[in-house]
C-alpha cells in the first residue's frame, strides 16, 4: 500500500508493507546450518517493487520524503541474506540499525527457539531532518497476553519546515 500525503506544505511517500512469511524455515541457530530460510524469493521480489518504487520517486523529486514501514518478516540489512539491504541500497536508512544498540533490536520473539529479532523496520530517506525511532517492547516479555507476537514500533521525523511527523508500525 503507498500513499501521497501532504503536512503542512510538504509532501510525503509512505509505503507500508506485510511480506511473506517466514513459516517453514528452521531455526536460525539450530543444527541445520545454514539454516533453510522460507519465503526468501519472495520477499527479495517484494523488496525489489519497493526499491524499484522508491528510486522512481526519488529520480522523479531528488528531495522526496519517502518512509517505507511494516512486518518484513526479514531480519535487518546486517544479515547477508536480508532483503532489506535493497531498500537501504536504495537511499532509505533502517531505523533499526541506525537508532538502536543491538540488545534492542528486537520486535518478536521466536517462542519455539527463543529468539528475539527484528521482523518489522521503518526506513526513511535523508530529507528528514531528524529521526528518532524506537520499539515498544509490549508484547514481547509474555507473548500469551500480549495482543500481538509482535512489538509496535514508533518513528518521529522532523521535516525541513520542523514539522514532526509519527509513525508506527502496528
């Protein structure tokens, strides 16, 4: 879904996403290693419409603001398999990576295993001003009374005119 808003004078891009599932692959630190990783064509082939999308924009409008969000089911751009590194080679920066320490960067918890990653990201471009970023981490601490197995995450933006902008992924 991608929408064209207007704020107070300025437009912004926003394209949310729900990629495919993860359901199938094995544990990540198991005894498969590598491990088997599901869905991965699939989610390379969303990433690429999305990075394909945010490069027309932005040849289209060099100083567009463009913020891309949603449940990736992908890990962050530092995994060597992560299809998100298509959309930070696009121009968009991961706020996962660029406002958290890794101890935080976690928006589920995989109960089976025990792992905790980050499946859902928000990117902006660098006509923000200012980012902030962080998750809430809700959910995760009991994943049976939580309302969702994963945790919100929250973006501010601040645009050129110091307007600030909210954001969140559930």
């Amino acid at each position: 879904l991608a929408g064209e808003f207007r704020f107070k004078g300025e437009t912004v891009f926003v394209i949310v996403n729900h990629f495919t599932s993860r359901l199938g692959s094995c544990a990540l630190f198991g005894s498969i290693q590598p491990p088997c990783i599901s869905g991965q064509e699939k989610r390379d082939a969303q990433a690429a419409v999305n990075a394909d999308f945010v490069k027309r924009i932005l040849a289209a409008d060099p100083q567009a603001k463009i913020v891309v969000l949603g449940d990736f089911n992908d890990y962050d751009e530092t995994f060597s398999t992560s299809s998100l590194r298509m959309l930070t080679d696009a121009g968009l920066i991961n706020l996962t990576t660029d406002q958290l320490e890794p101890p935080e960067r976690f928006t589920t918890i995989f109960s089976a295993e025990g792992n905790s990653q980050a499946l859902d990201h928000i990117l902006v471009n660098k006509a923000f001003s200012k980012r902030e970023y962080e998750i809430i981490h809700v959910n995760t601490p009991d994943l049976e009374a939580g309302s969702s197995d994963h945790d919100p995450s929250v973006a501010r933006v601040r645009l050129p005119r110091t307007s600030v902008l909210t954001w969140t992924t559930k």
